[in-house]
C-alpha cells in the first residue's frame, strides 16, 4: 500500500493512482488513454455549447430589441462555462 502523503505534483499523483490500480500495464494504458480522450472531449463539447447557447441568445436579443445583445450573448456563453463548472464541483463535494 502507497504511504499516505500529501500529492506535491502532478507526476507524483499520476505514478500513485497507477500504483493503487490493481490493472495489468497494457490495460491501465488503455483506460489512461480513453479517459483522456473523454475529458477533452468532455470540455471541447461544453466549450461549444457555450459558443452556440451565447450567439442563439445574443441573436434573440438582437431579434427583440435589447441594446447590447453582443454583450448579454458573451455573458451567456461566458456564464454557461462557470455555471457547469460549479455545477460539478457541487457534485464532487456531496457526492
């Protein structure tokens, strides 16, 4: 069993997670690599869905007649990113 120490870099929290999955090499290769690839996947997608949500809703506020709509459209996207994220980190702390 890994001694319990605080993580001091990334590397060293890497090589002790490996450490403490009992997975063959190959097959704790392949899990890295696939939750990489969802984790950038993951945050490329929210990364769009902010772009979309903020010119749908800077184009409806252009459509109604709000002054500013370029403005309220960058704040919704810029607001869809911080409200994820902080949905997540609730997530993490109840969970």
């Amino acid at each position: 069993m890994p001694e319990s120490r605080p993580l001091h870099d990334r590397s060293d929290a890497a090589r002790q997670i490996r450490d403490a999955i009992p997975l063959r090499t190959e097959v704790l290769q392949k899990l890295a690599i696939r939750f990489t690839h969802v984790v950038r996947a993951t945050v490329k997608g929210n990364i769009v869905i902010a772009i979309v949500q903020g010119f749908l809703g800077g184009t409806g506020f252009w459509n109604i007649g709000v002054h500013t709509p370029v403005l309220w459209g960058v704040l919704m996207a810029f607001l869809h990113g911080n409200v994820a994220h902080c949905r997540n980190r609730e997530q993490r702390r109840s969970g």
